[in-house]
C-alpha cells in the first residue's frame, strides 16, 4: 500500500491493535525536535483514522516503551540506512519507526501514514480503525534528487496552493520544489533592491484586466521554513540570460537597445535577453541573486539557461564587442562565457552550487555546475562529461503534457506530446544509452509542472496526479522492486 514502493515490505503473523489510549513515543536522540514534529503528524493521523486518544510521551534509549506505543527511534538504526533510510516494525506490541537521521524517520512517518489510510479505507474509512498487520518495512531512495519544478511564472499559484502541494510533495518522499521563479510572463520574487521587478514585473495584461502577482520576502521565508520541515530543499531558479521580458519591463536598460516593453501574455521564445555586453547587466543579477541567497538557505541556485532567442546579440555592438574581446566564435559561447561568470559567483561568494538548463551542453558544462537536461541526450551528455546532472527529460516527466489524447486537446499546442500513466511509471532517470562508469553522475530526477495552461489548483491536480505517484516511484524505488500492476493496485487503495 506504500507509494513509492519499499525497497523490501514483509509481512508477518498477527496484528497491532490500537487501543484506547495510544502513545506516541519519540525516543530520536539525533534530532529530538525533528521526532517531535513527526510525532505530533503521527499523532493526528491516528486519532483520525482510528477515533482513538493520542498522547506523546518523551522516550529514551534502551528503555522499553508501554504496549501499545508507537516510538521513533534512532537507537540501532543501521548505518546503511543513509540520511533517508528507514526501517519499520509492527509487531503484536508496538510499532517502531526507525531512522538514522531525521529525513528517514518522516519518511518512515509517511510510509506508515499511507499504511494507516490504506487500511483504513479498505475498511470503509469509519474513524474506526481498530488493528494493522504486522510487518516489517527496510526503505532507502535510489536517488537523492528527486524534485518537483514549479511553474509560478506563467501562472501564479497563491502561497496556501503551494503549501498544499508541499504535504503532497512529502507524502511522495520527493525532497526537492524547484522554485521557477522569473519569466517574459511574470517577475515573482520581491527583490527590496530592484522594487520594479515586481512593481512592473509581475504585472500583465491578460486581456481581461490586470494579472499577476508575486511573493514578498516573507512569504517565500514561510515556504522555505514549511518545505524545509517536511524534508524539501527549495531550489530558486533565476532564469537568464533568456525568458527575461518581465525584468526588461522592469528596466528596460538591461536589454541589448534599450527600449521599452511590456510584460507579456504569449508563450513561447521571445525577445526578453540580458544584454551581454553591459556591466550593468552583471550588477544587477549579483545584486538580485544576493537577496536570492538570503532568502534561500539551501545549497543550490538555479540559474535557468535554456532557449536564448537567437540573434539579439549578434545584433548588439556590446555583445559582439565582448564576444571579440573574449576571443569567442559565436553567441553560444558568449553564452557559456555568461553563465560561467555569474556562476562563478554563485560558487564563490554566494557558496550555492549553480544548476542550468542543459541546452549550451555541446559547449561543455560549467565546473561545479549542475546540468539540468530537459531535451534528449542532454543528460547524457553532461554525465559523460563529468558534470553532475539532473535527468528532466520533457517526454517522460514534463506532467503540463496531456496525459492522454483527448485530454484539453482544444487548447494543448501540438508540441506537446501525450504522457500517460504508464509511460512515466517507466521512466528511468539513467539514460538508457549511458555507460555505467558515468551513472553516479545522475543525481536524479525532477518532475516538471510549466504552468501556461495550469491556471488554478484544479488544474495543477488535473495534471499532477495521478502521475506523480509514478514519478515519485520512477525516483525512488529500486528497478527490481517495481511493477505497474502492483503499482496500480496500490494506487487504487491509496487513491481512494
Ligand atoms: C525548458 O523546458 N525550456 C527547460
Ligand atoms: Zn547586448
């Protein structure tokens, strides 16, 4: 009943029955306030499901708790276990959930969780569940990346629909909500240096009036620290040099002429490029990624990179007088030379770890730079290069793709291909054409959610679900435990 699928799930004679008075126990001397938070979900889960009174009582090592108790516990975790590993027993007596670190004891939290609401409904969902069966559960991820990229550009999503997505990121153990922040469509961040980013911005006209929206310093502190709780890394994708017409509407002095324009409502590659030939240019998104780093505490800074409009450099004195200087051949270097300079300083003063878009990739990746392929090969090709890399290949993870023909096809462009169910079920984030001496450089795999036809919440499940539940297994369960009719079945009990 677990989504995504323990590595090992044994069940065994008898049942643990919930009585009267269950206590949960937290006896996790690596991170006792993690414990606490854990069991007081845990607590809550249980007294719904099963009408019973939940207390939490402190527990400690090598002390054995009363009959009846759940307890968290660090004490014999084995060390292969890793920082999301985790182990969990039900026996007649008590059920403990087991972890080395922190991460794997809410992920043996969620495991047990579904196991709860999975039996729960398989007996009609009174509030009344009275007993579980035992069994033992070993789990650890195959990847260590596994994300979910948001869209808040092209759409903008108020900050209670992202906290919503945030539980149901954690329920799927995936640990990553990559933040798409910046767009010709919109400029989402507040940056108190650079006011018009969201003063101008994050504005557009939609043709029916004013749209938009953005995050205050604040509220993107709230998300962070609600995400970080829950085991998720916020990763913040400032995009350039490309994608930037919202920020030109802004200031319009960091585009290659200068002139003026407007937050657009079209999709697609458009005129919205950094002038790569100004300092200016250079100031601001030190300036900006500086803020950036302030807000986001975790160790990475996506920097976007994909589809430049080809050409405006080219066509800028600047830009070509810099590309000269620097002795380099064409705007795909000049490119390269820009991403390497702000990463530069990502890596060095801001001491984040940059990610890009793969799409400079035949140029050669960026010392220390995370590649991002989307396109085919791109992942790939990154690995073989010696690049640590993220496998987002668009036609097995991109979830605003319709998930069968008829799905909105009045409003889907052609472009986007069909990806049902079962194709993402199959995804696996080593390319298949990759030599193994360069598996270890996939970190692994992040789901995308581009948000031109994801308007509102309803829409965003439409798309996520069920297909995240695949992808949550595709990242994190073993190819050898993995089957599609099993998963579909624990779909069906977990799904209701
Ligand atoms: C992308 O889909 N342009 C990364
Ligand atoms: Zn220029």
């Amino acid at each position: 009943m677990i989504i995504p699928k323990p590595l090992r799930f044994t069940p065994a004679p008898g049942t643990f029955a919930f009585r009267p008075n269950v206590a949960v126990v937290p006896a996790f001397h690596a991170d006792p306030a993690c414990a606490w938070f854990v069991a007081d979900e845990l607590s809550q889960k249980i007294r719904v499901a099963t009408g019973c009174f939940v207390t939490n009582r402190a527990g400690n090592h090598g002390q054995a708790a009363a009959p009846g108790s759940v307890v968290l516990t660090d004490e014999g975790a084995p060390s292969d276990l890793g920082q999301e590993g985790y182990r969990i027993e039900i026996t007649p007596e008590r059920v403990t959930l087991r972890a080395a670190a922190p991460a794997g004891l809410f992920y043996a939290y969620q495991s047990f969780a579904q196991l709860i609401q999975g039996h729960a409904a398989a007996n009609g969902d009174t509030g009344r569940l009275t007993e579980l069966p035992c069994a033992q559960v070993y789990d650890k991820p195959r990847f260590g990346w596994r994300g979910l990229m948001l869209d808040s550009a092209r759409h903008y999503q108020p900050i209670e629909q992202i906290i919503r997505l945030i539980d149901r990121l954690a329920a799927l153990k995936l640990n990553r909500l990559h933040w798409h922040l910046t767009e010709d469509q919109g400029w989402r961040l507040e940056i108190l240096g650079y006011p018009k980013l969201t003063g101008v911005g994050a504005w557009r006209n939609n043709g029916k009036g004013r749209y938009g929206g953005f995050y205050t310093q604040e509220q993107v502190r709230d998300i962070v620290a609600y995400a970080r709780s829950r085991h998720i890394t916020v990763v913040p994708e400032i995009e350039m040099p490309g994608h930037n017409l919202a920020a030109l509407a802004a200031y319009p002095e960091l585009a290659c002429n200068g002139a003026s324009t407007e937050v657009t409502g079209k999709w697609g590659i458009l005129d919205g490029v950094y002038c790569a030939g100004k300092e200016q240019t250079f100031r601001f998104l030190e300036d900006v990624l500086g803020e950036v780093a302030e807000l986001f505490p975790g160790p990475y800074m996506h920097l976007g990179g994909d589809e430049r409009k080809k050409g405006l450099w080219d066509s800028c004195p600047r830009c070509t007088e810099v590309r000269k200087a620097h002795g380099l051949a064409e705007e795909s270097d000049l490119q390269k030379w820009f991403m390497q300079r702000v990463s530069g300083r990502v890596h060095e003063s801001l001491l984040r770890r940059s990610i890009s878009w793969g799409d400079n990739i035949d140029k050669g990746g960026i010392d220390g730079q995370i590649v991002h392929g989307w396109l085919p090969e791109q992942t790939a090709k990154a690995a073989r290069q010696g690049h640590d890399t993220i496998n987002s290949t668009h036609e097995w993870v991109y979830l605003d793709y319709p998930q069968n023909a008829e799905d909105h096809a009045d409003r889907k462009p052609d472009w986007m291909i069909v990806l049902p169910l079962e194709k993402v079920y199959a995804f696996d984030p080593i390319p298949q054409n990759l030599e193994p001496q360069f598996h270890h450089h996939v970190l692994g795999s992040e789901a995308t959610l581009w948000s031109e036809y994801i308007p509102d919440e309803a829409e965003m499940y439409h798309q996520l679900f069920p297909r995240l539940y695949a992808f949550s297994e595709a990242v994190w369960s073993d190819p050898g435990v993995r089957d599609f009719a099993d998963f579909k079945r624990r779909l069906s009990v977990l799904q209701g």
